[in-house]
C-alpha cells in the first residue's frame, strides 16, 4: 500500500511522460512533477493529434462527416456512428425502420466487447502482464472479422446511415454471432481465472485510484469510470435510444471506487453486452433496413439539437445547431475520456509512478478521442 | 604456473562461448515459449522453426550505430555494459557442470558467485547514473534497492546449506547429494539434520530470489517498460543494449545453476548412480535440471503481471529475509541435535 506522505514542493523534478510513452497508448502527453517516486502534480497536455474535427463538420455536407466519427474513437466507433446518426434523425425527424434499430444495437455492443477486450489485454500489459494482450486480440479477431463482413471495415467503422444501415446483415453474420456469445462466454470464464483472480492483480488494484462519487459528479466522469465509483448512469437506461428500452439487461455497478472496481464494472459490461446482442438476434424481426421515405438532401431545419449514446467508455453526446443549410452551423462533440482523463489530477496526487500509471490505465483513455 | 593460466584462460574462453551460445538461444526459446502461451508460433521465419533468428539478431545489434546520446557521463555510460556481462562470465569458471567439467574448482566458489553477483547490481546503478535520464536514473535506484533486498534471503538461504555441507565448495555440496533425488537438499529429511520441514521453503526463497537477483518478471522492475520504458537501458543501443541482454540471460544460468547445485543435486542422477549410460552421474543431468529451471523462469515471465516496488521489498523484509534467518537458526539447532 501506499501511504500518504508529505510531499515537498521545493524537492520536485518533473517527469516528462509521453506523447511517447508506452504506457499513455497514444500521444497523450503528462508533465508529472515528481518528489522521489511520488507524484506532486501532473499536468496533461493535450493536442498531439488534434484535428479539429468540429470545424471539419462546418464544412462538410452531413453524409460527407459520417466518417469521422470513427476517426474519434477508433476503437467503439460504431457507437460515435450511432450518436451522429440519432442527432441527424432527430433533427431531420427520420423514422428508422425497426430491423436497422435492433442491427444497429448488435454492432454497437459488439464494438463495445471489441474496445473492452483492448482494454483489458492492454491495462494488462500497463501492469506487466503481455500474455492476456493476445488472447484479447484473438477474440477481438473474431468480431473484427463479423463486423468486416458487413460494414466492409474493420476499425474505423462508416456503417450507419441518416435512417438507416449501409448494409443487411446476412445469415452467416448471425450464426457467426451466435458461435461468437458461445465462445466469448468461455473465454470470460477464462479472464477470470487468469486475469481477474490473480494475487498480483489484485494488489496492485484493489485501493489504488481511488475516484469517490462526489469526484466524478464534478468532472462529468461517465461510463465505467462513473459506474466503478457507484455511480448508476449509464446513457442506455437512463436517457433510453433506439431499441435498448425492449432489451433485458443490467447495469453493472460497483462502490469500490479504486482500479479494482472499474476493472469489475467492464469485465461485467462484457457479459451484459452478450446478453443484448443475444436478445436482439432472436427478436430481429424481417424488413428493409432503409426507410422507403429519405430526402434527398439532409437538410435539418434550424434549430438546436441534441442526442447521446452510451459509447464503451461513457457518455458521448453530441450537439447540433443548424441554420438550415447544407452544412451544420456548429456541432459540438462532447466525448467521454476528455471528462474521464481531467480526474487524473486531482486523484494521483501523492501516487507512486507505478500507481499512478496503473490508474491511468484504468480510466481507459482513448486519445484521438480526446483531442479530436 | 603458466599451465594454471592457460587453463584460466581456456576456461573463460569456453565460458565465453557457453555463455553466448545461451544468451543467443535462451531468447530464442523465450519467444518460442512466450508464443507456446499466447496461441502463437513465435518466430518463424529465418531458418527451421525459426533457429536462425539468434545470429540473425546478433548481427543486427553489432552492426547498429551506437549512438551515445549528449550529455552523458561517456566513461561511465561506456563501462556499465561490460560491467554488466564480465561478473556473469567470470562466475562460471567456479561453476562445476559434473565432477570433472569445472573451469577451476575454486574452494570458496560461492563467495566468488555472490562477490561478482553483488558487481553486476552495480551496473545497473552505474548504467542508470551514467546515462543522465530520469526515467533510468529511477530504474537504477529500484535496481539497486531490490539487489540489496534480495541478496540478503539469498545469502541466508546459501549459509543454511553451506552450514550442512560444510563446505563453499560447489563441487563438495553437490558430492554430498549422490544418492538418488531423496538425498538432495530440497528434501526436509537430511541425513546431517535430520528433519528439517523448512527445507522446501528454503528452496522456494531462493528460487524467487534468483528471479528478482535476475530482474525477470514478475520483478522486473528496473525495467518496467510501462512505467519507466527501459528503465536503465533507455539510452542504449547496438552492442551496449546487447551486452545487457545477454548479461541479464547469463545471470539466468547462473541463477538456475545455483538452484541446482545447492538444492537439486547438481549432476546427480535422480535415480543414483545405476551404471548404465543416461543414468549415471553425468552433466547431462546437470543441463537437465537448469533448463527446467530456466523454462519455469519463462513459464512464470509470461504469466504474472509486474509487482510493484513496495510489493517487492515488502516480500523480501517482512517474509523472505525471517523466514530464511529461521531456517538457519533451526538447522544450526538441529546440527547440534544430530
């Protein structure tokens, strides 16, 4: 255990991590000033891979930004392609045909077990353990190659359209599927074993990080962030879209507050996340997957929009203002890890580097989702 | 006289040899190994199942630039490397591979293997300090630390055994366990003490403390790569990194040879000496029982995530250290008894 010490501010180094640094996955960049191995302060610096992607979509016709949302978060970008979807319907008021709804929620969630499965295989390696790494890329493999086969992509997904879907899913998708839920739940059986239960793991997450509730209401923390401190919000429930409302399914949530609990959470979301995509595919019913009914041009009225999705990582919401032309007026995207990283702070002071990392790791950052 | 240095100068030839040979394809077999336990082949593609990587490798690593970044202490950052690889190859001259394989059968050969075990700590410390990187210059004060943490159960642990054989002869330790695997010295029944339960454990503190003297997983903390990204080998590259790495592999040897002497029975045959050629007394046993060792190392690398530093030097003060100081005071006891 650490214990608090008394930090010295005038015997402070400061310690550069990142923008390259195996532990921040991408070009997050931390100024840590440091007394010995404990953490004084750390300072995060953004806009490494900034892109400007909301300027992008003062430009753009609203077809023509439908990719960038999975340029956002590469890793669940079908959701950030469901957010941008639902506000455009919503603004434009086009009715989606209920077999694109339930097609949608399968790939949504079967993008939320991709992303949870890089996250656990690389929270994983941040704690020395590589092994894990590649038995969560083998099953992430599995959905690569099912959401390939009807989105045509395999990471930066450009699968929903304003009403619809690109594509149908074809019966070979959904015996696929259905032999996916059978081996995932296997393997998460096997996670548990190897990963979740082990002695060194649990040391080194169990009171470590902690994040209170109070902490995150402050910081709009959302997702398993919110939901490992207690929090129950979870953007499905709470704010329901698309077909969730018909699905049985739980929210898990734990009062644990530290790594431990965040770990839990996701590891739980998996599971649940099986079980809609099961309930869905029984439920599919028949039908197009494209309204009869689409303008032309999408063209929403003027006016001030908004819609939320529940990405991997939390609440992804998503404001649009239109003047009625071709192009949005402004469009505001409010992702997750941005609230979730400025945590970070405030929570590792008085961290060793170990720790602190640790619990970096267990906010599961995405940067270019961050820094759009 | 000029025999005796010919000899010296043979054996640390053939240590050389013994040593790169090891380093090269012990790196082959963790890859191999690290691929036997993530569902994939390892490396492939140069040579049979991927035999030839290891000179392929070596190759690649002599005719890279090396590159000594400004600002460095350059005779220190120059030394470090090969003060990291000679302790390694000068341990093995004591290091008895049967009877009659032994560079110099040296009387006080384990103090020689912890003096220059004890060197090799500091090159890390030196490389660390030398290279004038924050991120090395912590590494080096956690190598230093956990050097100084597990020598101690270490050293306790060896006295236990030295104190029942009588002897800082290797070659008179592993004589005195040649009657089968029942004699060897992990067992708790001894013919010197008696019953000693503690023995067992005994074994198990040294084995992890050759796992944390070598810095490997799940101790590798001195270069914990995402905390501290190299730790105190950052600012190194070409032959400097290499010598390094194969410092780090020989010290895996040594360490797995260390095991086996004191507490497996160095060269023995498990079975006692049965005359007939697998099963006699042979060095083939010897190498048998290292590379066991040397393959749980690996097993046990690609298993367990890293502990922390605390973590680490809590084992080693709180359990390790008592422990071992037990089993000494209760085998001196039971020496008495018996």
């Amino acid at each position: 255990m650490s214990q608090p010490i008394e930090l010295q501010k005038d015997e402070t180094f400061v310690l550069n991590v990142g923008p390259q640094h195996p532990a921040t996955h991408g070009v997050l960049r931390v100024k840590m000033t440091m007394d010995g191995e404990y953490i004084y302060k750390a300072e995060t610096v953004l806009g490494y891979i900034h892109r400007m992607h909301e300027k992008m979509a003062e430009n753009r016709t609203y077809p023509q930004y439908m990719p960038n949302m999975g340029r956002l978060d590469y890793l669940s970008a079908m959701a950030f392609n469901h957010g941008y979807a639902l506000v455009v319907e919503r603004a434009c008021g086009i009715e989606v045909p209920e077999r694109a709804e339930y097609i949608r929620v399968i790939t949504v969630e079967l993008n939320r077990i991709s992303s949870h499965l890089v996250w656990l295989g690389a929270y994983v390696l941040d704690l020395g353990g590589f092994t894990p790494l590649m038995y969560c890329f083998d099953d992430r493999e599995q959905i690569l190659d099912l959401l390939e086969s009807v989105t045509g992509s395999r990471l930066t997904y450009c699968y929903f359209r304003f009403g619809g879907l690109y594509n149908d899913i074809d019966d070979e998708f959904i015996t696929g599927t259905r032999a996916f839920i059978i081996r995932m739940r296997k393997e998460l059986k096997m996670y548990a074993k190897l990963v979740t239960g082990n002695i060194i793991l649990m040391k080194r997450l169990q009171g470590h990080g902690i994040i209170d509730k109070d902490m995150c209401q402050r910081y709009g923390a959302t997702g398993p962030v919110a939901r490992g401190s207690g929090l129950n919000y979870d953007v499905r429930k709470n704010e329901p879209y698309s077909v969730y409302p018909e699905l049985d399914f739980d929210i898990p949530v734990n009062d644990g507050c530290d790594s431990y609990a965040r770990y839990l959470v996701r590891m739980e979301e998996m599971e649940q996340s099986l079980r809609i995509i099961e309930q869905a595919l029984d439920k599919l019913p028949e039908g197009p997957v494209n309204p009869e009914k689409k303008p032309k041009l999408i063209k929403p009225p003027s006016g001030d929009y908004y819609a939320a999705v529940e990405t991997a990582r939390g609440n992804f919401g998503i404001r649009l203002v239109s003047d009625g032309g071709k192009n949005a007026y402004r469009l505001k995207l409010r992702s997750p890890t941005y609230s979730n990283m400025h945590l970070f702070d405030e929570a590792c002071r008085g961290m060793l580097l170990a720790d602190a990392l640790a619990f970096m790791g267990s906010l599961d950052l995405v940067i270019p989702e961050m820094d759009r | 006289m000029s025999l005796t240095l010919l000899n010296v100068v043979l054996a640390v030839f053939i240590a050389i040899c013994f040593v790169g040979a090891n380093a090269a394809y012990l790196v082959w077999c963790e890859r191999k190994g690290a691929g036997f336990y993530q569902r994939r082949p390892g490396p492939m593609e140069n040579g049979w199942w991927g035999l030839l990587q290891p000179p392929i490798d070596g190759v690649k690593l002599m005719t890279k630039q090396l590159l000594i970044p400004g600002g460095v202490d350059k005779a220190i950052f120059m030394v470090a490397p090969v003060l990291a690889m000679f302790p390694a190859l000068i341990s093995f001259v004591t290091i008895p591979f049967s009877d009659n394989i032994v560079a110099h059968p040296i009387d006080v050969g384990v103090l020689v293997i912890f003096a220059f075990a004890a060197l090799g700590g500091m090159s890390l410390l030196v490389a660390g300090w030398g290279s004038r990187n924050k991120y090395s210059m912590i590494s080096s004060v956690r190598a230093v630390s956990q050097t100084v943490a597990y020598e101690i159960p270490l050293l306790i642990t060896t006295i236990t055994i030295v104190m029942i054989s009588g002897s800082l002869n290797l070659g008179d330790i592993v004589q005195q366990q040649l009657d089968g695997f029942l004699s060897w010295n992990v067992w708790p029944l001894h013919k010197e003490v008696g019953f000693n339960l503690l023995m067992p454990v005994s074994f198990l503190i040294l084995f992890v403390c050759s796992v944390a003297e070598t810095n490997r997983a799940p101790f590798d903390l001195g270069e914990a790569e995402s905390e501290l990204v190299a730790g105190f080998h950052t600012e190194y590259s070409s032959m400097g990194f290499g010598l390094f790495f194969m410092g780090e592999y020989a010290n895996i040897v040594i360490g797995s040879c260390l095991i086996t002497i004191l507490f497996l029975g160095g060269w023995s045959c498990p079975f006692g000496d049965l005359g007939i050629f697998p099963f006699t007394h042979n060095v083939g046993w010897f190498l048998l029982k290292i590379y066991l060792i040397i393959f749980v190392f690996i097993w046990i690398r690609w298993t367990f995530p890293r502990t922390t530093i605390y973590g680490l030097l809590n084992l080693s003060w709180k359990y390790l250290i008592p422990i071992s100081l037990f089993n000494l005071l209760l085998t001196a006891g039971l020496l008495k008894v018996f």
